[in-house]
C-alpha cells in the first residue's frame, strides 16, 4: 500500500465497505469450485485427456502462486481499491471466457480467473487491517467466511444449475453475474479514493528484515498443500475403497461446509486466545482425520468432518498471521504477497506428489501417510510463525 492507500477514508459508510467485502471475497472460489463437480461432462464433451482435464483445475492455483507476488507491483501504479475494481472485471470476463466453446477459450478464461483472485487474494485482507484496525479478528472472520462459504455454494450449486440451464455452460457462466455485483458493491471503496498512487511503496528487503515473513509464509504453503491435496483426491479414495461417485460428492461438501464456523469464528478467537493454541488444536484435528483414514476408512464422514474443522481453521489462521505480523500496514500486501505467491505454488505440488505416491505404491496408505507428514509440518511452521521476534519482550 502506498500512502494514497494510507490516507483516512472520509467518503465511505462502514456498512457500505463491509457489504464491498463481503460480495468480493464471494467471488474467489465459486469459478473454481464450480468445476470440479461439472468436469466429467466437461471432459466428455470436449473429449478432453485426464491431463488436459487436470489442467483447468490445477493453472487458477498455479496463477494463486505466481501472479500473488505482482500485486504489490501493480499499487505503485494504481490504489489497491482500483486494482481491486479491476482485478474483479478480469475475473468476472474469465469465468464468462472459461464457458467458451473451444478449449482455447476456456484455457484463456481459466488464466484470467486465476489472475483477478490471485491479486485480490492479496490485496483485500489487507485492506481489512488497514480499514478496521480495531476488529481486524472479526473482519478477517467475515471475509474467510464469506471466501469459504462461495466455495461451499458454488460446489453445491454447480450441477442444479446445470440441469436448470441446460448446460455445463450455462452453469460455469453463472459466476460471471456474481462478478459484476461484487463489482457494482466495491464501487463505494473505490470513491473518493485516488485512483493513482502517489509517494514511495516500501521495498521488498524491508519485508526480508521482517523475522516472520518465512515462518508465516512457510505456514500458509504447509496448511493450503493439505487442504488442497485432500480437496482433491479424497472422493478417488473414497470411490476406490466402494463408496459411489455420488457419495463421494456429498462427503466433500459436507467436508467443506463444516469449515464455515471455523473460517468466522477463529480470527475472532485468535486476537483474543492468541494464535499458538489455536494452531495446536486445528492440527490435531486434522491428524486425527488422516489418522482415521488411514486405520479406520470404514467411517469416512467422521474422518472428513475432521478434516474440514482443520482445514477450516488453518486458512483464517494464516490470513490472520499475515495482518498482525506484517511490521506496519504499508508492508500487509507485500508480506500476503510472499505468502500466498510461495505458499499456493508450494500448494500445487501437494495433489502431484500425492497421485505420484500412488502411482508408484498401488495404493493410498503412503500418499495419506505423506500427507499426515505434512500435517506435521504445518505444527512445525505455524510455532515457528508465532514466535516473538528476537528481542521483543
């Protein structure tokens, strides 16, 4: 953020910025969480390869990763609000583009869809802290919510609207519409602010001083990798071990809408418990839920409900690390920079590393024992980003 961004807000109503936020943050799963339900009509309609197929589902977080680390590049230019009235028409055209009529369109569409979250992604938690610094919990809550529950809505939603409007077209351009009202909400954040940046952005190395933008980072990439990985192999464990497609669908949206709770309500308990104990509890949850898979499998919603409360609470846990760690509200977006650019593209080896234990195994146990290292891991880094920094009292 520049010192335009830093400059007070007269011109907005609170109520008006967190109605901007809310219709914003909706937008930055349903593109991509309305896919994954329509893929297999998709794949046989278009006659796509399993690769090609993977690979609309696996550019947008590959996007997540590289194209996070331009935001900050982009608000020496314009005002993080502008930018993100920007990045949402982007978004919005490429979910329109990504229901094209040819896997070239499509291709494109998803690249687009990937760019404009990738960016908001980074710049609106930011602008949380920045606007609200004295319910920054609360915020960050609203927003994960309001992230997690369009991923819940778009999975759930997917195939009726498929049905309803004939196509799988139909249904992938549904989201172009959310788009244009999270844009038509933001248009308030965006007045009486200047459009242009003015003043000097601070410097990456400034960031690199900061002693816990690798710990948060490395959190972010450890948590997402599990999410991630489980978001997409489990219904593939799931069928492998006899329980129907349809069965499978179901246990991950059950999966994803237990997260909700959690998403509110951990921001809220981080500022007021601390974030260390939180962090414990939401990896044990997600080890018991691995463990279960792996010793017990014949009970996989209590194992996926697990999971769910986990994951549901890592995510909210980490944008909520990259708010308070950053040294002051100008370096936010460039520490949520770091880490969602590492942090997502660490993520995207999680489902290839997994699928290739499987390959190379016959079987899940070492991809899920793989996974339960990482989860390992996710304890390791989230103590290690919860340190005082060296000298603090």
């Amino acid at each position: 953020m520049t010192p335009a961004d830093l400059r007070p807000r007269r011109a907005t109503r609170p109520w008006l910025l967190v109605l901007g936020v809310v219709l914003v943050a909706l937008n930055l799963r349903p593109a991509i969480a309305g896919f994954g339900p329509l893929l297999p009509q998709i794949q046989e309609q278009l006659h796509l390869t399993a690769a090609t197929a993977g690979l609309l589902t696996t550019i947008p977080l590959l996007c997540w990763g590289v194209l996070a680390l331009t935001a900050p590049a982009l608000t020496r230019r314009w005002s993080s609000e502008t930018v993100i009235l920007a990045m949402v028409a982007v978004l919005g055209v490429g979910a329109l583009l990504r229901a094209g009529p040819t896997l070239g369109v499509m291709l494109l569409g998803t690249v687009l869809v990937g760019a404009g979250i990738a960016v908001v992604n980074v710049l609106l938690p930011s602008l949380v802290r920045r606007d609200f610094p004295a319910r920054v919990g609360l915020m960050l809550g609203v927003y994960t919510l309001a992230v997690v529950g369009g991923a819940t809505l778009a999975s759930a939603v997917a195939v009726p609207l498929d049905t309803l409007g004939g196509s799988w077209r139909a249904s992938l351009a549904t989201w172009a519409g959310l788009a244009v009202v999270g844009a038509l909400a933001w248009l308030p954040a965006v007045r009486g602010r200047p459009h242009r940046s003015v003043g000097a952005v601070p410097v990456w190395r400034e960031l690199f001083r900061n002693p816990h933008a690798w710990p948060v980072t490395l959190f972010m990439g450890t948590q997402s990798l599990v999410f991630f990985t489980w978001l997409a192999w489990l219904p593939r464990v799931w069928h492998d071990q006899g329980l129907s497609a349809g069965v499978a669908g179901g246990l991950l949206s059950l999966g994803n809408l237990v997260q909700l709770p959690f998403a509110l309500f951990m921001p809220i308990l981080a500022g007021r418990l601390g974030v260390l104990p939180l962090i414990a509890v939401s990896v044990a949850l997600d080890a018991a839920g691995l463990l279960g898979l792996l010793l017990f499998p014949a009970q996989p919603l209590v194992w996926t409900l697990l999971l769910g409360a986990g994951c549901g609470s890592t995510f909210p846990l980490a944008l909520y690390l990259m708010a308070v760690r950053a040294d002051s509200p100008a370096q936010a977006p460039q520490l949520s920079a770091l880490a969602q650019g590492v942090g997502y593209s660490l993520a995207a080896l999680g489902p290839v590393a997994f699928g290739a234990l499987h390959d190379l195994s016959g079987g899940w146990s070492a991809p899920l024992w793989f996974l339960l290292v990482d989860t390992g891991l996710v304890l390791v880094t989230g103590l290690w980003a919860c340190r005082p920094a060296r000298g603090a009292a």
